[in-house]
C-alpha cells in the first residue's frame, strides 16, 4: 500500500479537528434544546395549561434580552433562552402545586398564631404565607431550576446535579427573592392575575421578563453579602424542608 493511501482525506481531518468537534456539540445542543423546548411546551399545557408557557416565554424572553445586552454571543443566547424556557414549562406543575399544598398549611398556621396573640387572623395568614413565600418556597424554586438547568445543559445526564444545585446557591436564592417579590407575595396570597388589556394575565408571566432580565445583566456575585437572612439548605434529594409546625 503507498503511502497516500494511508494519508487522510481533508474531509477525515476536518472531522477530527476539536474546531469540527466543537461545531458537532453545538448543532447537536441545539437541536437537543430545540426538542426539549417542544416537549416540554406539550407537558406544560397538559397540566397547567397556557400558563406554562406564557411564563415561560416571558421568562426566556427577559433572559434573551439581557444576553443581546450583556454581549453574549448568538449561540450563548439561543440554547440560553431555550433552557430557560424548556425549564420553567418543566418546573412549573410541581411547583405551583406545592404552593397549592403548602400556601393553605402556612397560612392557617399563621392565623393560629395571630388569633392566639390577639390579633386579626388575616394579617398572621398573609404575614405568614409571605415570609413563606420568599424563603423555603423561593428555596424550593431555585433548588428545581438549577437542578432542571443542568440537566438539560448536560444532555440529561444528572452526574454533578447535587453541586451544581449547592453553587453559589445562597447568593442566587437572596436575587431570586428580591426579582420575584411581586409575584411571590402576590400569588402567595391568592392573587394569581392581573388584568392587563382586558385580558387576565399570570402574575409571574408579567414578573418574569424582568426578574430574568437582571439576574442575565447583573448575575448575583459568588460570596457577596445580599442578605442577612441564611438561605434554607437544599436537601440532597432536591427540595427543601418546609417550616416545623
């Protein structure tokens, strides 16, 4: 056999070349978060309905306009703003439903405690459900997106989920508090719409776009002092605790 014959075509070197191995993990991310963003917009209607992915395209829409802002290269911002969307229409059944479980439980127990120290049982409901709201069920949001996000970044391999949950995840938990306030605090308390345009729109779908867009543009710092507060712990399994009776 000559020597040319065991050379390499140009084709076979360009497969080999990390810049074409590159390309083939980005195409195929792609369409891997293309497919997951339709799946998951069926999974969303089919149990919550259109609020899954109104929600989830404000979300993913805010995110999408704070990565043109920030810079990020088109790719960066196309599989960002389709995890993101994939992972709110994921996320948000199991979600909304512990809030349905818990929100009840919370607030009976503050008007128990409000009644006991002479005081109007609403305000120890609403008191309640709202600290509630911005703690151990801001925790319990954040522990399912971050585990959902890497999923679906990561092929759906879940090797490293438990650190990918604990990074920086006090920082993220004081942000994600402070950009879903409104909508924590309304939906907590059973304002679950807002009329806008003659039309009863989700209160996270109107809170969304803006919370995404600055956690985008101005990502929490690792290690910086947001709040006084400690973030609860998020339990190895995913989900955090909910507050001792």
């Amino acid at each position: 056999m000559s020597p040319a014959a065991n050379e390499e075509s140009p084709l076979e070197k360009e497969v080999k070349n990390k810049k074409s191995e590159g390309f083939i993990r980005k195409a195929a991310k792609l369409v891997f978060l293309g497919a997951t963003a339709a799946a998951t917009t069926a999974l969303g209607i089919a149990t919550v309905g259109t609020t899954a992915p109104l929600i989830a395209g404000a979300f993913a829409g805010g995110g999408l306009i704070g990565s043109i802002v920030k810079g990020n290269s088109l790719y960066e911002t196309t599989t960002k703003m389709l995890r993101d969307y994939s992972v709110i229409n994921t996320i948000i059944t199991p979600i909304i439903g512990l809030g349905d479980i818990t929100y009840p439980i919370v607030g009976g127990w503050g008007a128990q405690a409000a009644t006991a120290a002479g005081l109007n049982p609403l305000i120890g409901s609403v008191a309640a459900k709202s600290t509630y709201a911005l703690t151990a069920y801001n925790a319990a949001f954040l522990t399912a997106f971050k585990g959902a996000n890497h999923l679906y970044d990561n092929f759906l391999n879940p090797k490293g989920i438990v650190p990918a949950i604990r990074e920086n995840f006090t920082e993220e938990w004081a942000r994600v508090a402070k950009v879903f306030a409104p909508g924590y605090l309304l939906t907590a308390n059973n304002i679950l719409t807002l009329p806008i345009a003659g039309y009863a729109a989700p209160v996270f779908a109107l809170n969304a776009p803006f919370a995404n867009y600055i956690n985008t543009v101005y990502p929490p710092i690792p290690g910086a002092k947001q709040e006084k507060q400690k973030a609860p712990a998020p339990a190895p399994g995913g989900m955090v605790p909910l507050p001792a009776h």
